[in-house]
C-alpha cells in the first residue's frame, strides 16, 4: 500500500493541491486505507512532502489535532512493516502522521522538522530574518537525521537535485525500499511492533543512558518568564541592604561593597544581554561592534554612519524598553543601579571632604579636637566640670570654627548636649511614631483611591526619563491627590506641634536650629 503527499509541478497543482498541507479528511482517509493494508496483510510504504497539516479555521473545526493524534496511535499498532521515505520536506505533526514507521529514509536533499526555520525564528527570535540561524540550531537536514538515528539511512540524488532526474531517482527509491523491506519481512508480527517502538523510544536519547539523571542545561535565546522575577518589595530591600553597606563603610570602596557592586554589574549585564536577545537587536549591536573594531581610531569620536546607526539602536530599545510590564527585571536592576551610584558620589563627597579636613588640622587643632571630646564625656557620665575648663573648651570651640571656615564649610549650629540628650531620644521616639502613622495613612488613601496603577507607571517613566514631563505630571497628581486626603488629618496638628516644640529647645546663642525631625 503507497500512501503519500502530493504537491504538485507548478503553480496551477500547487494550489489544486494545496501546496501539500492535508485536511483532517486527508488524514483520515490515509488511516483508513492503512487499517485496510493491515486486514490484509499489505506492506505499507508512505512518502513525505508536506510542510505541515492545513491549519484554517475549517480543518480546525474538523478536529484536525484529534485525526492527526488518532493516526499516531493506530500506527505503532498496525502489525505490517511501515517505510516513511521523505522525498522533500517533512513539517512537524503533519508529516509524522504518516511517518511512525519501522524503517525512515530520507532523500539527500531532505529536511525534516518540527517547525520551520522561519516561524522557529520568528518565536525565538522575533524575526523572520533569523531563519538561517535557526535551520542550522534545528539539524533539519538528512545527513544531520542520520547522526541522530532518527533516520535510518540517507537516499542519493543526482546533481542538482531529485527532479533533475526523476527516473534514476526513482530507480534508488526503489532500491531502498526492497532492501529495508526484506530485512523487515522476516520479523515477526511481535518483533515489528516492539521494533518500531524501540525506533521511537531512541529518539533524543543519542550518547544517554535512558533512565540516568541527567544535568539540566539551558541554551536557549529567549526572553525568560518574568513570573519568578524579584518583585519590587524585594528589589527596595536589597536596596536599603545596599545603601547601609555603603554608608557603614569605614573607606569609600571597601571589599564589600566593590563585591555587592559587581554581582549588580553583572547581573545588569546579563538582564540587558537577554533583553537585546528579545528585542531582535543582538545582531545589529554584534555588526556594529564589529564596524568600530574594523574602524581606524576607535577611540575618536564615532562618523556620522556609526553615530546614526548607534542613536537608532538606542532609540529602538529604549522604545521597546518602555512598554508598560515588559523586561521588569532589567528595569529594577537599572533603578538599583542609579540608586547605589548616587550613594556612592554621595560617599566619595564626604570621604573628601573629610580628607580635606584632615589635612588642614594642625596636631594642636586635633589636640583640641580630643580635648572637647573629654569633655563631652564628662557631661554625659553627669560629672561637673570646673570654669577653667569651660573656658578651655571655648578656646576649642572658636579655633574649631576658624578651621571650618577655611575649608569653605558652613557651622549650622551645636546644641548643649547635657540638656538635650534625653529630649533628642523622646522627640526621636516621638517622630518616628509620627512617620509610621503618616506612612500607613498615605497607603490607606493610595488603596482607597486607587493610586497604585499610577504610582506603578510613575516608577516606570522614572527609570526611563525621571526629568521628563509626564513624570513631573504623574508625580503632582499622586501628590494632589494625597495632599487633599490628609489635609484634615491630626496627624498634620501634631507634627507641627513637634516641630514647634523642636525649635523651642534651648540652643546656643547666635547658632541655627536643626531639624531631626524633617519628612
């Protein structure tokens, strides 16, 4: 019994034939004229050239899944030899409905896949244009078939293809045919159903014992789910982790920090390698990776053709970067990133500014420096001190000031420490009570007047741009909007009730208030 595809020689048959995609009839016809071959003991020898099974409304109303299922199954229970030989292309379940066979020969020129190497692309890569790439990923050749031991022996044509001559092509067909079929003749009806379920059961298991454990390796360029992504509750407490690392550091860059540092680098790195892998721009960055190193200087400024490839990259993935709940684990690690920089800057600063201090102090300065911390002390433990010492410690204070001005810094302000220190812990207690309940107040109301999606598209416009204008827009609606809900709010009266009492406190004469308590 021959069973096979037809396409057709030209355009006209092509689509008589409909370029050789079967319909659910199809399928189910075949699968009957096989079940006939198996009540009376035929041979059944199919050919392959489809690109798939019909996928139109119609075929799928038909059930063109459950005919193509239903032929799998009967096929590996029909107890006569079965030869597949792929005479052209053979695409995904369409072509294996008539392909669970003993014995699968391909032509030399042959492809048999699971997908086309264009719609491969297009999922894997979203771009058609990847075909190539993706035809060399899918080993969809005879040859590579072979290698695999998902074919079982590969069928010569002659120059220029099968078509160039169909007679002597036929003549190796044949040939093919009658010596796998002898071979299959004197198995019995057990041997040919087990063989052919060993044949299937082998696939994909090539240099793997069935049944070991095998290492999971992923090699796949595709954009990850985001499903498992840190959420932003995560990200902020890294963040604060971060942030305290950076500011408890005795020097600006300590080993930790450099560490935490890099791990962030890199992680970026790898979030942004796989967006440009997503976005169908890796090749575009490689070919102009490839132009600046070709170029002369590389280090000189960019020509106006690289400038102008460069600025449409750029622009491209910042576009495809801003649509609202894509790649949100490479936009939090960029707002880490910008996070941790600035503290860093900020680190540096003070470093310096400390550095410079230092360096102006005399050793008699310093001197003083310890002496005014003795004293502090002792007003602390509650001991009195003398008037001589008093006025030591003024002598101190003044040179203190001098050696500040010099450096270009400003004196805010001291306070008499030994009668403010426990009214710094209760107004500290006191404020920190405050923001709490402040805090738990603006979430109420973001909850209540359902703030949260635009707070949401507040932080995305931020990270792309956070001096544009729909950022300042967005930020005074929240605003606004908060604003007006704890405008009655008490806890308003007893912050400025706390602020009042802060600036009452007793300091000393001619010097500016700080305030500990700002929000």
């Amino acid at each position: 019994m021959f069973i096979g595809h037809q396409k057709g020689r030209n355009t006209k048959e092509n689509i008589m034939r409909n370029f050789g995609m079967p319909t659910p009839h199809g399928y189910r016809k075949a699968l009957r004229m096989m079940k006939y071959a198996d009540h009376h003991g035929f041979p059944i020898v199919t050919f392959v050239d489809t690109p798939g099974a019909f996928a139109d409304l119609k075929s799928e109303e038909l059930g063109q899944g459950e005919a193509i299922a239903y032929n799998l199954r009967t096929m590996f229970g029909l107890k006569v030899p079965i030869i597949t030989i792929v005479t052209g292309e053979g695409g995904s379940g369409g072509a294996l409905a008539i392909a669970c066979a003993n014995k699968l020969l391909m032509l030399e020129n042959a492809a048999f896949y699971v997908a086309s190497p264009e719609a491969c692309a297009a999922i894997l890569w979203k771009s058609s244009q990847a075909a190539p790439k993706a035809a060399e990923k899918l080993r969809i050749t005879a040859q590579e078939h072979y290698k695999l031991k998902i074919a079982d022996g590969i069928i010569p044509e002659p120059l220029g293809g099968a078509h160039a001559d169909p007679l002597w092509s036929s003549l190796r067909i044949k040939d093919a045919i009658i010596t796998q079929m002898e071979e299959l003749a004197r198995m019995s009806t057990e041997e040919l159903l087990e063989h052919r379920r060993l044949k299937f059961r082998s696939m994909g298991l090539t240099g793997v014992k069935e049944g070991a454990e095998v290492a999971p390796e992923r090699k796949r360029n595709m954009k990850l789910s985001e499903l498992n992504a840190p959420k932003f509750a995560d990200i902020e407490s890294e963040i604060e982790d971060l942030k305290k690392t950076i500011l408890e550091a005795k020097v600006p860059w300590d080993p930790l920090t450099s560490q935490k540092l890099e791990k962030l680098e890199d992680d970026l790195e790898q979030e942004m390698t796989k967006a440009f892998i997503s976005m169908g721009l890796i090749e575009q960055i490689e070919s102009l990776n490839l132009e600046l190193a070709k170029s002369a200087n590389p280090d000189q400024a960019l020509n106006e053709g690289l400038k102008e490839k460069a600025d449409k990259l750029l622009h491209e993935f910042k576009k495809k970067l801003s649509r609202p709940g894509a790649y949100l684990g490479l936009k939090q690690k960029l707002q880490k990133l910008e996070i941790v920089s600035k503290l860093i800057e900020m680190k540096e600063k003070n470093e310096k500014v400390k550095s410079e201090l230092n360096r102006k102090l005399s050793s008699d300065v310093k001197a003083k420096m310890e002496f005014l911390n003795t004293a502090r002390e002792k007003l602390s433990e509650g001991n009195e001190i003398d008037e001589k010492l008093v006025q030591e410690v003024e002598v101190a204070k003044e040179k203190l000031e001098e050696v500040l001005k010099a450096a270009n810094l400003q004196l805010l302000g001291t306070k008499k420490r030994e009668k403010l220190t426990n009214v710094d812990n209760e107004f500290r207690e006191e404020m920190a009570k405050v923001n709490k309940e402040i805090k738990e107040e603006i979430e109420k109301v973001i909850e209540e007047k359902g703030l949260g999606r635009k707070i949401e598209e507040l932080k995305e416009e931020a990270i792309r741009d956070s001096t544009s204008e729909k950022v300042k827009k967005l930020e005074a609606e929240v605003k606004e909007v908060i604003s007006d809900a704890l405008k009655n709010s008490p806890l308003k009266e007893r912050l400025e009730s706390l602020r009042s009492k802060r600036s009452g406190e007793v300091l000393e004469e001619g010097n500016v208030p700080v305030n500990n308590g700002r929000w």
